[in-house]
C-alpha cells in the first residue's frame, strides 16, 4: 500500500501510461477488430501477471469468493466494457471528438461517487473539476473555442460516453472491496473474467474475417505494449492510488492525460509548445489543487476511503 506522499505519484504514472491508449488504438484501428484488439490484451496482461499473482490470488480466493458480484462488476466495468468501447469508437469518432467527450469522465466519477455516497460535493471539488476541465479542453481545441462549435456527434462519440460512465462504476466500484485482496491477485482475476467475456465477440470477429487484416511487426509490438504498461502496471498502480486518496480526490487529476498527450507529442514528434499549452497545463494543476484541498475529514466524508489491499 502506497503512502499518502506515495499515492500521487502512482496515479501519475498511471495516467501517463494510459494517454498512450488513444494514440496506440487509433493507430491500429485499421489492422485489427475491436473486440480482438481488447481480448489479445487483456490475455497478454494476464500471460505476463500469472507468474506473479497465481499464489495470492488461491491464497486469497476465500475472500474474493465472498465478494464475487462486486467483481464480475469491477471485471465488465473496467475490463470488459471501458477500452472495447472506446477502441469500437475509435473507428468512426475523430480524435478530437473521442478527447473532448473523454473529458467528461473525471465529471461522472465525481458524480457517480457522490451518488453512491449520498453526500454534497463541496464548493472546492466543483471548482478544481471546472478549472481542471477548462484547461483540458484549452489544450485538445489547441486555444480555439469555435473548434467545438465546429464539432459535429454520431454515434461512435455515444460510445465514448458510455466508456467514461463504465470507467467512472469502476473507480468509485474499487472502494468497497474487502480488505485482504492482494492488488496482483484481483487485477489477474479481473483480466481472467473481462478477457473471456470478450472471446466470443472476438471469434465472431474471426467468423466475419475482420479479427487480423494487416498487422505487421510494429502492430503486435504495440499490442504488446498495451498488454504490459497500461494493463498490468498502470492498473496496479491505479488501484492502490485510489484506495489511499479516494476517487473524490483522484478525478481531477484525470485531466493530466491531455497535458501527457502533449508531451508525449512534443517529445515524440517534435511539436512546438504553445501558450495555450502552458495555460491549459496550468488551469489542470490548479484544478487539482482546489480539488484536493479540502480537509481529509471533508474528503472522508465524501468518499470513504477504504483499503483495497494490505
């Protein structure tokens, strides 16, 4: 378990992990099946964390037995649902369209949690959500408000949504885990129950010929860089952030995906860095600032903040 000082550092990490989710999947929209380029990882992710989480994962087995709907739910939330529809909106959503709606997501959490909480959202949580959601959207729309009057909705940007609403059950879903469940352990089980939830859609996908059309030597090593980094290790380092800081104080901070797809931009394909870059960067940070400046008895309040693993 992450300490306090600890836990923004792996939900950090994580979050720059998983920015190279839309690139990477827009850019295999074409070469393989949604349903087959979800099921492949999760089996990769499960492949590579067997080794390690097989033993806790029997040792722990009485527990999890007893908590198995939440499971099943944090399975097709997290795993089965939330990437298949976001790589099944890719192949008619545009990015941008994909990014501005995806912004929505740190919004539901924050919602769904006070929902299930029951409890107000503090004037300072609204606040750090708007300025973090201003500076997201200052930097996907490049400082040009009319490109989202611009924008234009179909279907596939519905499946964006729906991926943010399942991504949000999930977040604010891991704090009523029982305590005794060793991270390693749930992720593999969770890849285990979403994976094979999703086999029947990807034979379908082999059925119709739509599976694998053009996947060379730098698709499947992306593929397996999905499998490994934004599966296993960001999930890992997600939960446990979460179980320290609650999702009331993690759903800001979301927003920094934008500002890492800036720089993953700026390093990796040598874009200028603009004002409206800096602006948004520092409208997000002083979003997540307001958002976690409540008290902890505030935040507690909110969202109770419960161990997920020891």
């Amino acid at each position: 378990m992450p300490s306090p000082r600890q836990a923004p550092l792996f939900l950090v990490l994580a979050l720059l992990m998983w920015s190279s989710n839309f690139i990477i999947g827009r850019a295999l929209a074409g070469a393989i099946g949604p349903f087959t380029l979800a099921c492949l990882r999760w089996l990769i992710a499960f492949a590579v964390l067997a080794p390690f989480a097989w033993r806790p994962l029997k040792a722990a087995w009485p527990v999890i037995r007893g908590a198995w709907p939440l499971v099943m739910l944090l399975a097709a939330s997290g795993i089965a649902l939330t990437n298949t529809l976001l790589y099944l909106a890719l192949k008619s959503s545009s990015a941008l369209n994909a990014v501005v709606i995806n912004s929505a997501t740190p919004v539901l959490v924050l919602l769904f949690g006070a929902l299930v909480s029951r409890s107000r959202i503090g004037a300072g949580q609204w606040l750090g959500m708007v300025l973090a959601l201003a500076g997201a959207l200052m930097i996907v729309v490049r400082g040009d408000a009319g490109r989202l009057a611009l924008m234009s909705f179909g279907g596939g940007d519905y499946l964006v949504l729906a991926a943010g609403a399942c991504w949000a059950c999930y977040t604010v879903s891991l704090r009523y885990l029982p305590s005794g469940i060793p991270a390693n352990a749930l992720m593999l089980l969770l890849f285990a129950v979403g994976g094979a939830s999703l086999a029947p859609f990807m034979l379908a996908e082999f059925a119709r010929g739509d599976a694998v059309t053009a996947m060379a030597a730098p698709q499947w090593l992306s593929l397996a860089y999905l499998g490994v980094f934004p599966s296993v290790l960001a999930f890992i380092l997600y939960n446990r952030a979460i179980a320290v800081m609650g999702s009331a104080r993690a759903a800001p901070w979301l927003y920094l995906m934008p500002a890492f797809g800036v720089l993953m931009s700026v390093l990796l394909l040598g874009e200028a860095v603009h004002a409206y870059h800096v602006a948004g960067l520092a409208a997000i940070f002083a979003g997540i600032a307001c958002g976690n400046g409540l008290s902890e008895g505030g935040l507690a309040r909110l969202v109770p903040v419960r161990k997920i693993v020891r």
